[in-house]
C-alpha cells in the first residue's frame, strides 16, 4: 500500500491556523483541529484538540477519549510525518 502524504491544502490549513493565533497566547490548538467528539470515529492519521493540546490518532477509535489511542502531538511533528509519510501509521 502507497504511503499517503499530506496534500498541500493540508500543510496550508495548517499554516493559516498557526499565522491566525499570531500573539494571542495559548497553544494555538483549537486554530489547528477540531475538538474531540466522542460521536465520531477516528482513523489513525486523524488530528483534534482536547484540553487546548493537540492530538494525533494512533489507533483507530470511537467513543470516550481513549489516551492509549492518541499522542499528543506538535504542528513541526505532523509536518514531519507527512513529509515522511508516515501520519498514517498504526504505532
């Protein structure tokens, strides 16, 4: 199975969230990713925020907040990932 990369309007979302927060303070999370829904189901590759951190999905997922399912994760770091082509990797 190919690896899959980022698309350029990911790294763009990406970067337009991280230039909007500017100097406002805080993590800047909520700009980059959408809050935890425990409604949905996630892939692994998958970002949201929870507690203003952002997290990346490791395991596939549903319901209530599992921590051994996600790790908390930096923009550089999913930059690196996708650049790799490794966001999508079960670990």
């Amino acid at each position: 199975m190919p690896a899959q990369y980022a698309t350029i309007g990911q790294v763009e979302k990406i970067a337009t969230a991280i230039c909007k927060k500017g100097g406002q303070g805080g993590s800047g999370a909520e700009n980059l990713a959408p809050a935890f829904d425990s409604s949905k189901s996630y892939e692994v590759g998958e970002v949201c925020t929870k507690d203003d951190k952002l997290f990346r999905c490791t395991t596939a997922t549903s319901g209530e907040f599992n921590p051994s399912c996600w790790a908390q994760t930096t923009v550089v770091e999913l930059i690196n990932l996708a650049i790799t082509g490794s966001i999508n990797k079960e670990y």
